[in-house]
C-alpha cells in the first residue's frame, strides 16, 4: 500500500471524524472510563498485572517448547495439531479439514454448498480467512453479532474488541431492512438482536464446521479458552461435530494454574467488566454430545445407532497454530512485548485519537490502537504501520491500562524510528539540514526533522527574535512552511523569547544571587540545592513559568542554578529519531552527573521531558545512570510538594482566599507517572480549589497538533477538554502543549501552575 | 464454605440481575418445578435426594432443544466473588442444555460455593485431574452492545437462575 500524502492524510482523517468518530468516541471513552472503574475495584490489580505478564515473558521465551508440550496433550486427547507459517499455509489446512469432513459425512443442511460458522477471532481477520475459504466454494457466516454487521455491510473490524463499534443503531437497522427487507422494519436494539439471534440459529445448526479462535491454549492440557459475552463461541465450538481453533502461536502459555490471572483481567481491561459472561476451557475433543438438527427426533444424548450413547462423542477437533511473523517478533527485542498482548483492546480505549478516529484510522490492514503498530509491523510488515503510527503520539495513557503492561509507546517509538530509515532521501533535504544536526540518515520525513530537532530551532528562532516571530508569521513564511514542513497554517507558532531563561538566570547573578535569595528565606532547615533543567520550551518560549519556578524555589528557601543543558531527547522521540534522542540522553546525563554527585536534584518544569528521563531513559541509558537521574529528578510541583511536607513555609508564596475554583488539566505523561496528585495537593495547601479534568490528552502532544494532516484531530480531541475547563476563571495546564492547545481554544492565558504558586514580589 | 460465602454470592448474583433461592433438598424438586417455563428439558441432578421435576424432559432430542424456554443443569461448583457456575462439558449434554434455552437453572450445592476466583481454579484443577477437562464459567446472562444498545438474550439464555441447595 503506497502511503497517503499528507493532505490524503488529512482528508482521510476528516472524513472519519464525521462519520464514525462519534460513534467511536461514545463506546471507547466508556469502555476506558468502566475499565478504570474495574482496575479501581480490584484490590490486587497491580500484583496481576505483574504476574500475567511474567507468565507471558516465560511463555514466548520457551515458545518452542510449548507447541511440543500441546501438540502432545491435544493428540492424547484425540485431536490434531497444526503449525501453520503463514495465512495461505493457515487457509489451506482449513479448507482441507471442511472437505474431508463433509466428503466423510456429507453435508449438513440443505443445499450441497459446505458451510462454517465462525465466532470472532482476529487471527482470522490477519489471514483473511472468509475470502479464502469463499474461494475454495464454503459459505462462512460470522456469528458475533458485531462481525456479523461487518460481513453483511462488507465493511471491517474498527476495534479489536467491538469491531463494529463504529456503526450506530440506525446505520445497522438501515442496512438491515434494506438487505433482508423483514414484515415489520427493524428498529430497536432488541428487534435487531432478535433478528440477528434467529438468523444465525439456523446457519449454526446447518454448519458442517465451527471456526473458534482462542484467547489462550493451555500447554500442558490441551485446553482451549475463549472469553465471549454472546454464547456464540460456545455454539459455534459445540453443535458441529468439527471445531477448528485457530490461534497465533503467541496465545500458548504453560499451564492451568498461569490461566488465572488472565480470566480475572481480561473482561476488566477490556469492558470494565469483572470476568466475562462465558469463559470456556474446552479441551477437545469434548464429552458433550454433538447436536444433530436434521434428526430433530433422535435424543442428543444417542449415539448414531440411535441407542443412548456410552462412547464419547464422535468428535474432531483441530488446532491450528498460526506463525505468520510472530517467531521472528520473538527474536526481535524491541517488538518481542507485543507478542504478550492479550487483545483486550484498553489501549485503544484509552487513547484520545483513537476515540476520535477509530480504528479505521488508527489501525492498519487487520489491528488496530497503540499496540496494533507492534502487530502490523510483525505481521503485515512496516508499510502497514506506517499507514497511522503517527496517530499514536507518545501520551502513554495505555501505559496505566495494559493488562499485561506493554510500553506501547515506545514500540511506536522504535517502528517509527524503522518506518523513518527506509524512507527515500527527500530532495529538500537541505532545507532543514542546516537546522537539524541530528544522528539520523537522509530520507526521514522534513516535518519530522524540524520538529525532532526543535532545541535547535529554538535557539537559532531566539537569537533572532523578534524578526524571527514576524517572519514566521509572515503569510508566504506559513505557507513555505505548510508545504516544506507540513505545519498547519491555523496554528499559532510558539513566540520565541529574545532573552532565554538561562539568560535571565545569569543575568540576575546567577547561582551566587540565587543562594542570597534562598538565605533571605524562612529557614526550614531544608538543606538541598535544585538545578532547574531548561527544557527547549521553558528556556526560548516559555519562561514565565521557568522564572516562576526560580523564585518560588528561592522563596521557600532553596538556592537554585539553571545552566545551558543539552536537549532531553524527547521531541527526538517524538518523530521516532531513536539515535538522535540515544545522544542526546548520553550528553544530558554527562552534563548533570556532577550535580548528581554533588547532590543536587534536578527539577524539571516540561513534564514531557521529565518522562523522558523516568521512561524512555531505560532503553537509552546503562540502568544504574538511568535510576540515578530517575531517583533524582523531579517535576516541580511535585518537588514544591515535598518542601511543603518538610516544614517549609507556603505562606510566602501567592495564595488563594482558601477556595478559589480553578480548572486544572495535568499532562498526559505526568499522569503516568502518577505526578497529577502532587499539583493538585500543592494547589490544595495554597488556598485553590482545583478540579482535574478527566481528559486524557489534550491532543497537541508536542508537534502533533501543529501538522497539517492532523490538525483538525487535534482541535476535536482538545475542544473535548476546552469544553470542560471552559467554564472556570482561571485555567492552569503543567504542559507547554496542552496550554498552547487551550489557549488557542479558550482564547485566554492558561498559564503553568506554578505562575500561580509564585510569590508576588518578584525579584 | 462459611454463610458469608453464599451471601457474597447472593449479591453478585443481584448484581448481575440473576435469580437466587436457596433450599433443603427435600425442597428442590419442587422449587424447581415452580421455576422451570416449559417446555424444559434437563441433564440429571447429581445431588443425593433432589431428582429433575417430571416438566423437565432429559435426554432431550434436538428438536426439544431447540424448542425449549428452560434448560436445568447441575454446576460442578460456583464462584462467590462474582457470580459464576461451572457448567461442566458432560455426555448428558449440560453444556449444550444450558446454553441453547432462553432460560437457564443452575443447581448447585452449597459445599460447592467457593469464595473466589482462586479457589475456582482450584476447584478446576481438581476436576481436569479427574478428567473432567472442559468446563464453562457462565456468569449472568448473554450480552452483546453490538446492535447499539445493551441487550441481553443473544445467543445464550437471556434468564438465569441459581438454585443452591444448602444441605448438600
């Protein structure tokens, strides 16, 4: 699939914002609101969590082993094993298993066509199971209801787990009417079930096969599980006399005992449900009797002689264990976690883009949401990914949600970074080679460049300001840089600052003066001295909020230095330049390692930058420099609120009267790190009442928002959360996007909260 | 199994707007008989003293599957925590009763309500050692949101009851 350019993109994307986003919107935020409600509830949540995902290390680390383990155990217990390499090899053992199962026992049902049912499995969906066996001449009838929607419209699966979630009651009863054309028309949900129950009853009776897919397979028994809400599942594996399971190789795990964890999370992290309407463990062939509709009269419990039956069942069963990529994402260290996903889809639900677009947006030929860049990168190949993995942008919301706490974002990250190397060297590549000493080859998008080199940018924008901020404001500037660059014209460009924090800092006496400062303080003897890190924003656009930060450190007794540090790496990370960010973190923890061993904490006002350190740093730094910084820097709310705890003194900074209401939005990455409570408690202490939005994301997410093709995603994700704050006074945001995102909707300051917290008396 | 364990199953299964009685065996039979919409077909009761009411037909053909509005099935065991039987894969066909009716009864025995999803899985242990190997966790009613709303009855029953019996 060739990749869309960026205005396909954007038309693309605004089609689904108007046609299924609503939809989409209504039934994932839902789904992700009652999975927090469920993760809540659950005392031991954490602990399973921890132990799903270490019975999932250890099941694909002996994954060889354990296709040895079940295909013995299926076989004892009289069933067929096969490993198939791929979706044609997959395909043709299926179509072979239905031929000689109706050339044994002829056809059940009318007609001399060979028919399946099939509950729903995305397995099937990857290898296109239904085109390949409507070729071979079988009729295959889904029997979910929502798959079954998708195969009447002819349309695909918009979500992992709703696939039809993108359709709304009235499309599908139009759709309904209009191909069945029922005595009365179909309206409600219930005379639409109804129908849809009955239908499906006969193709399920009349089918010489039933199709499962499975959500896990226990090893060392043989046991198949499949967690479904309908019952389809059950009828589909339990009225045919042939059930065929078809699972990726990935869905073994060792024994009963490690099924556990994965029945009590799975209906938690996928509906907010506590455990699913049906889990079966069938270990096939099973002792339940086949059911013969076309003997309506003979008991179910006869055999075929008619007497009553003390033989098992006469039963075939088949697994077919699908590969198709999944052995060599084994062996690959950085898409190897996604092979621990258990398809529950909360990464999906969690995340503010794909609730906008849905699936079809956010999701390649089969998978998709956050993990689906993991799957279609191993199982279709990289181009697939490349189609929407700019939609994730590294908020890491679906870090909290996994049930089996796979960093997602960063397997974004590194299929990025792979999308970035293949592609062809641009020829305008040296618009931005001046601008962007970065590690990485010729080739990778120019967007891409400018912002993943943005300290850089920065700096050369705040020597020239103002001339810089006119130019660029400049109506051919805007649109040069819309075509070059791919920034949206509708966007305001950050206003860069002709002094820079770290200017400002020196300028006022630097770490000298700062001390005086601090010593002018109430003393709470608390002995610690604070670097405060100048990320790009805070230090060339920002830097209000970083003089804010200076002199509400100095005000509660804390002397201060802010030097000329190296980037973080973030927007590197950003736009998938993983060397470029590699770099940059070597540098910025050899620049601080001395305040490290001096003592000094680092306290970061981006909490963007600060993730990076506490997340992305584990990949990039050796571990014992990585907790080294992680244990000792901190976001600057956090860190007031532990000055606060120890003793010093808030009244000398601003102060509320005790309940003034204010809205405020923590960042997407600050929540992950459980950095929200902090300013919400700090802000508490200092006489503010603050109410915390409940939206993820504010959908700028660093660069995201300011490029052409997703602009308007952003502005529908961010008008969620305007909506919300819109109504208070006074609005703060900790992040640099999300108060440039409000500021553009609300149209008024949204400042950092700690420009509220500073003292008055500035100095 | 203490009375605090059937109380937590009494109201999970409260929450999951499923019927609750609790009764002697001597009782069951006709308990059941009282709840049973017929026509009823059943797979036989394993509990000493309770027998499946004359309304319920065992050994069902498929016509009388299909046709029925009540299936009755014994459960190997219950989850207290959040409201399950396990319906166990057997050759009277119980899996196949308690799925394809509109209603389903579940009976089960009260030493048999076990507090939680651990001890389930032990109870699931137990029984695949004995090689009962093929059991399904139902819990509440068949469900989809597929069609754009809640509904229950899709393809599974779309009633449940759960009969405990309290002296067996």
């Amino acid at each position: 699939m060739a990749q869309r350019t960026h205005s396909q993109q954007a038309d693309h994307i605004r089609h689904l914002l108007e046609t299924e986003g609503d939809a989409v919107h209504a039934k994932a935020s839902s789904f992700h609101a009652q999975r927090g409600e469920a993760y809540d509830a659950a005392d031991d949540l954490e602990a399973l969590r921890t132990e799903a995902r270490s019975i999932k290390e250890d099941a694909i680390d002996r994954l060889p082993d354990l296709i040895d383990t079940v295909r013995d155990a299926v076989e004892a217990n009289g069933g067929t094993v096969y490993v198939a390499d791929d979706a044609a090899d997959a395909n043709a053992y299926v179509a072979d298993v239905v031929d000689t199962q109706t050339e044994e026992h002829g056809i059940t049902g009318d007609g001399d066509t060979p028919s399946v049912v099939k509950s729903k499995s995305m397995t099937t969906e990857e290898i296109d199971l239904n085109d390949a066996l409507e070729a071979a001449g079988i009729e295959v009838t889904e029997t979910d209801l929502g798959e079954w929607v998708l195969q009447v419209a002819d349309d695909t699966p918009s979500h992992i787990v709703g696939p039809a979630m993108h359709l709304e009651r009235a499309e599908i009863a139009e759709l309904f009417n209009e191909r069945f054309d029922p005595d009365e028309p179909l309206e409600t949900a219930e005379e639409l079930t109804q129908f849809a129950r009955d239908y499906l009853a006969d193709h399920i009776q009349e089918a010489d096969v039933g199709i499962t897919g499975a959500n896990f397979v226990v090893a060392d028994s043989g046991t198949i599980t499949l967690v479904t809400n309908e019952g389809n599942a059950r009828k589909c594996a339990v009225t045919p006399d042939t059930h065929v399971a078809i699972a990726g190789v990935e869905k073994l795990i060792p024994r009963l005992s490690d099924l556990e964890p994965f029945v009590d999370l799975i209906a938690k992290s996928a509906t907010g449900q506590s455990i699913a309407q049906y889990v079966t463990m069938l270990s096939p062939p099973t002792d339940s009797p086949t059911l013969e509709f076309d003997r309506p009269d003979e008991p179910i419990t006869a055999g075929d002689d008619g007497a009553a039956n003390t033989e098992p069942a006469d039963r075939d069963f088949h697994l077919v264990l699908l590969d198709n990529g999944r052995m060599d994402m084994r062996e690959d260290d950085q898409l190897r976690e996604t092979l621990y996903c258990i398809r529950c889809g909360a990464c999906s639900n969690s995340c503010v883009n794909f609730q906008s677009v849905g699936g079809h947006g956010f999701g390649g030929e089969t998978y998709s949401g956050g993990i689906a860049t993991g799957w279609e990168a191993g199982v279709h190949g990289q181009d697939s990914a490349a189609e929407f993995n700019d939609l994730c942008t590294g908020c890491s919301r679906c870090v909290d949600a996994c049930p089996v706490k796979i960093d997602i974002p960063w397997i974004n990250t590194v299929v990025r970074d792979r999308i970035n190397r293949n592609e062809d060297p641009a020829a305008t590549d040296f618009l931005v080679d001046g601008l962007t000493p970065d590690m990485e080859d010729g080739g990778i998008d120019l967007g891409k460049r400018f912002f993943g080199n943005i300290g850089t940018v920065a700096k050369a924008a705040s020597a020239t300001a103002p001339v810089s901020n006119w130019l660029a404001d400049a109506d051919p500037i805007r649109g040069l840089l819309e075509r070059t660059l791919g920034i949206d014209r509708r966007r305001d460009l950050p206003a860069f600052q002709r002094e820079s924090l770290v200017d400002w800092f020196e300028k006022r006496g630097g770490k000298a003066a700062s001390s005086r400062r601090a010593a002018r303080a109430d003393d709470a003897d608390i002995d610690r001295e604070v670097v405060l890190y100048p990320d790009v924003y805070t230090n060339y656009v920002d830097t209000e909020r970083g003089k804010a930060a200076v002199r509400t450190l100095e005000a509660l007794g804390i002397p201060v230095r802010v030097p000329d540090l190296p980037e973080s790496g973030r927007a590197a990370l950003s736009q998938g330049m993983v060397a470029t960010a590699d770099r940059q973190a070597s540098r910025l923890y050899a620049a601080l390692a001395e305040d490290l061993d001096a003592g000094r904490d680092v306290v970061v006002v981006e909490p963007s930058d600060l993730a990076a350190m506490h997340r992305e740093y584990e990949q990039l730094l050796p571990e014992r420099s990585f907790e080294r910084l992680r244990d000792n820097s901190y976001e600057i709310c956090e860190y007031v609120y532990g000055l606060l705890e120890n003793g010093a003194n808030p009244s000398a900074l601003s102060t509320g009267d005790g309940a003034e209401p204010i809205a405020y939005h923590s960042h997407c990455q600050q929540r992950t790190l459980d950095l929200e409570a902090p300013t919400v408690a700090v802000l508490e202490r200092c006489g503010y009442t603050p109410d915390t939005s409940s939206a993820e994301c504010c959908g700028m997410a660093g660069s995201f928002g300011y490029k052409r093709e997703y602009y308007e995603l952003s502005v529908d994700v961010g008008e969620r959360l305007a909506e919300q704050v819109a109504g208070a006074k006074t609005v703060v945001a900790s992040g640099t996007s999300c108060g440039d995102q409000l500021e553009g909707l609300l149209e008024r300051d949204v400042p950092h909260p700690i420009e509220l917290l500073e003292p008055s008396s500035r100095l | 199994m203490t009375v605090d364990t059937v109380g937590r199953f009494e109201r999970a299964l409260e929450g999951l707007e499923v019927g609750f009685e609790r009764v002697p065996a001597a009782d069951a039979s006709e308990r059941i008989a009282t709840i049973v919409e017929e026509p009823a077909v059943g797979a036989p009761l394993p509990f000493e003293g309770v027998t499946l009411p004359e309304s319920v037909t065992t050994e069902p053909t498929s016509a009388d599957l299909e046709a029925a509005r009540t299936g009755v099935t014994p459960a190997g065991f219950a989850i207290a925590e959040y409201g399950t039987v396990a319906v166990e894969s057997t050759a009277d066909g119980a899996e196949a009763i308690s799925l394809y009716s509109d209603r389903h009864v579940a009976v089960v025995a009260e030493s048999d309500v076990v507090p939680d999803l651990s001890a389930g899985f032990d109870r699931l242990a137990d029984g695949f050692a004995a090689g009962q190997d093929s059991v399904v966790f139902a819990t509440g009613r068949s469900a989809t949101a597929d069609m754009g709303d809640l509904v229950h009855g899709v393809h599974g029953p779309g009633d449940v009851d759960v009969i405990v019996v309290e002296d067996r």
